[in-house]
C-alpha cells in the first residue's frame, strides 16, 4: 500500500536550491559543464529504465499471483456467482425507471448528478503505462528529490504525467517566452514588462509578480546567466514563493495523525468542487492506509447530500447524513463525530456549506461547527481547507479572502488545474494570502487529486 500522504518530497525540494545552477557557471571553464549536465541526462535515462522494470516485474508479479488465487479456488467462485444470477433481477427496479416518462427524466437533477459523478472516474486507470518520453520526465522528477528507482510505483508516474498534462496549457504561454526574454542578460524595462504581462496572464498575480521580477532582475544584475540557467533560478524563486507559507504550519507534511482523530472541515464556494474533492479525499485516504467518514454538512444546497453520497459509494466510505432538508449543518457534524469516535477512524471529512451571498451567516455557520468539535472532540486535529477553482484565477482569489476573513482556514486545495491557462494562482495564493496549499486537482477522476509538491508543481509549469 502506496501512503501518499507519507511520501518523501520535502526534504529532496530543501536540497534543490542548495546547488543552484548559477553556482557552476563561477568557473570560467565551460566545456566540463556541458560534460556533466550530459552524464547527468545519460543517468536520468537508465535510472528511468530501471524504474520501467521495476514497474513491470511488480505488476507481472501481481496478475500471477491473482491468476494462481483465482485458478485454486473454482469451487467457491461458481457457488458464489449462483446466488448472484438470482439477485440480479433487482437490477431491472433500477430499469425499470426508465418507463418513466422523458420529460420526468430530464427533470430529474438528482439522477443527472449521478450519472456525471460516476462517469469521470475511469479513464486514467485504463490507460497503459508506457516508456515515452513524459514517463523519463516524471522519473527525472522523482530522481531529483532523492527517490530510488526501486521505490517508484505506478500511480506516482501517472499522476506526474497528468499534472504536466495539466498544467499545459499554463506551461505554453510561459516557457519559450521566458527563455527568449531572460536568456538576454539583465533586464531593460522592455523586457520586465514583457514578463510582467506574461505571469498576470497566467494569473500569478501582482504582488507575486513584483516579487518575481525584481529577485530575477537582482540575480542578472549581478551575473549574466544564459536562458536555461536563468529558467532553473526563476524555479527556485516560484519554490520559494510557495513554500514559504508552511515556515509558519505546525504540520508541513499535513498527512492525517495515527491514533486522534482528524477533523478536515471543507468550505468554498458552490461549483468549485467542493464535494467531488471530498470523494477524492476519502478515496486517497483509504489507498493511503487512513480510514475515513464523511460528514454531509451542506444541508441547504439541494441535493448536495445525495452528491456526497454518491462520491462515498464510488470510494467505498461511509456517510453520515440527515435525510431531511434544510437541516442543522452542526447537528451532523456532531453525529459525524460521534460515528468516527465509534468506529475509531482516523479522519472525518466534512463537507459545509459555500455560500458567500451572507457572510454573516457563514460566519455563524462556521463558528458554531468549530463549537461542537471543540466540545465533542477537544483533541482532535482540525483543519479548515478550502477548495478553490484554478479556472476562476483572480475572481476565485477574490472568493479566497472572504472565505479566509470567514473561517480560520490552514490550507487550500486547488482543482481544475487541467482546464485552465491560469495556474500562476497558486502563487498568487501563497503570496496574498500566505495559505500553504496542501492538495492539488488535475483531472475528473478519482485518482486525480494528490498531495501538493512545489518542487513536481514548478517542474510541471517551466518544464518546456
């Protein structure tokens, strides 16, 4: 079992900036330069190839022994599938609906929600793995924070795959026009308003920019660097942009804690992907070795209950709900709590509401859920993330600091990443806000949501 949460990234990202590549440009010989960076491309290559095989002998390994488990029961498979023959008339019920007349279909919102949930999920984990050239980049990218080819598994290639996939968009409008302006010595005031308007088209944002230029512009002041070294430098800047945020966080990892309870409270506004984040959170937890509850708080959307429940079926997690509408939201956080104390689960995820029309009353909302933790659950480890659309860039910033004025939110979780030119948000995010985002989204699918890495995220957006 593959713990997520546990991976080892943030030590190797500490140790990236300590041998930048302006360093090795000191010596004024440069043909040893070339040479190396040429080995290093040259180990890269092989260290990528080891990791293939290791893949593949671990899979092989795996359908042999499933085939030899399979191959020494019959028995109990045929007496098995009989009952299962007789139970599938029940499936007709659910057919049976479809006698109903159209125009009741269509209205039928609840059914639509359904069926859009259950359909995102399958596409990535079809996909074959294959040795091209995005599966060298995302192991170049695993071998630089300090992985061994024999640790790499499967899902951690695919999902770097779909980051840079992801992050597309972003990365086209950026990277050759950042090498063609840097790569010219130190900046004219041509050129820093080029790349001004560069980073606030990909939504970085003003602060963050400003920040930007002038740390680039003090780097080639002081040496004349060419456009991939000067590349690798602005990296480290974006890096330290966003990791500054969590030099204040008490759990930098945010990986949930064995034997408490763990409490995520989950806000932002309707339409952000809110719910869907849940479901993918609770699938990630149970992968990852956490058990998990889920908590259907947004009691006032309609039939956002029956969307959670729909994402808790396809993840294989339980959740506490109230059937009636318009119920207490803090009346089922407290039945969520007294459910995970029972069962002695490690997280409860909780899902409230993201309305912004009344912040007053979100405000109260918010306030008297933090209430019934801290009286029903005084040593639980709480968290207030709140999920943001990558795709709304300034307009969801904006949303961002009236939820941050609103809840004590300690994290964000950025979705949408795969559908937007924008993904300059993030550093907006850490610069204006100084929230540390802990989770990132890059496709519909169940398995498209991970753990946020600055070091796989930089790489993924200049990596031309």
């Amino acid at each position: 079992m593959f713990n997520w949460f546990r991976r080892k990234i943030s030590q190797p990202e500490q140790e990236q900036p300590a041998t930048p590549a302006p360093e090795t440009t000191s010596p004024p010989t440069s043909e040893p330069e070339t040479v190396t960076e040429e080995k290093t491309q040259e180990d890269y290559l092989t260290w990528a190839k080891t990791a293939y095989k290791n893949i593949q002998q671990r899979k092989d390994e795996s359908q042999t022994t499933e085939a030899v488990e399979t191959s020494e029961v019959p028995s109990e498979t045929v007496t098995e599938s009989q009952p299962v023959t007789e139970e599938e008339p029940v499936t007709p019920t659910e057919t049976s609906s479809e006698d109903v007349p159209v125009w009741m279909q269509k209205s039928d919102r609840l059914e639509v929600l359904k069926e859009t949930a259950i359909e995102t999920a399958p596409p990535p984990e079809e996909t074959p793995l294959t040795f091209d050239e995005e599966f060298v980049w995302s192991a170049k990218v695993l071998a630089a924070q300090g992985r061994a080819p024999e640790d790499i598994s499967e899902d951690e290639i695919n999902w770097l795959k779909r980051l840079r996939q992801g992050l597309g968009k972003t990365r086209r409008g950026l990277v050759n026009q950042l090498k063609s302006i840097v790569g010219q010595g130190p900046l004219n005031q041509d050129a820093v308003m080029s790349i001004e308007a560069l980073l606030l088209q990909a939504d970085v944002g003003v602060e963050a920019t400003d920040h930007i230029i002038s740390t680039l512009q003090k780097k080639l002041l002081e040496e004349s660097l060419p456009s991939e070294q000067a590349i690798e430098y602005l990296k480290g800047i974006l890096r330290d942009i966003l990791d500054r945020p969590l030099q204040q966080v008490k759990n930098p990892g945010f990986a949930p804690e064995k034997d408490t309870l763990n409490i995520w409270l989950l806000t932002g506004v309707n339409g952000a992907g809110k719910t869907t984040t849940i479901g993918k959170l609770a699938h990630l937890s149970q992968q990852s070795g956490y058990s998990c509850i889920i908590a259907a708080a947004d009691t006032f959307r309609a039939a956002a209950v029956e969307q959670v429940k729909v994402w808790g079926a396809r993840s294989n997690t339980p959740v506490i709900a109230n059937p009636g509408k318009n119920t207490d939201p803090a009346a089922v956080v407290f039945d969520g709590i007294a459910a995970a104390q029972a069962r002695q689960v490690d997280l409860l995820l909780v899902d409230t509401a993201g309305r912004l029309q009344n912040k007053k009353n979100l405000m109260e909302e918010l306030a008297k859920i933090r209430r019934i933790i801290d009286k029903k659950a005084p040593d639980a480890q709480v968290e207030s993330l709140l999920v943001l659309d990558a795709t709304l860039g300034q307009n969801g910033l904006r949303q961002a600091e009236v939820f941050s004025q609103s809840a004590n939110l300690s994290g964000v979780v950025l979705t949408k990443l795969d559908g937007t030119a924008k993904g300059g948000v993030a550093l907006a995010v850490a610069q204006q806000l100084n929230l540390p985002i802990r989770f990132i989204g890059a496709g519909e699918g169940i398995e498209d949501l991970r753990p946020f890495s600055s070091y796989e995220f930089v790489e993924a957006l200049l990596n031309g």
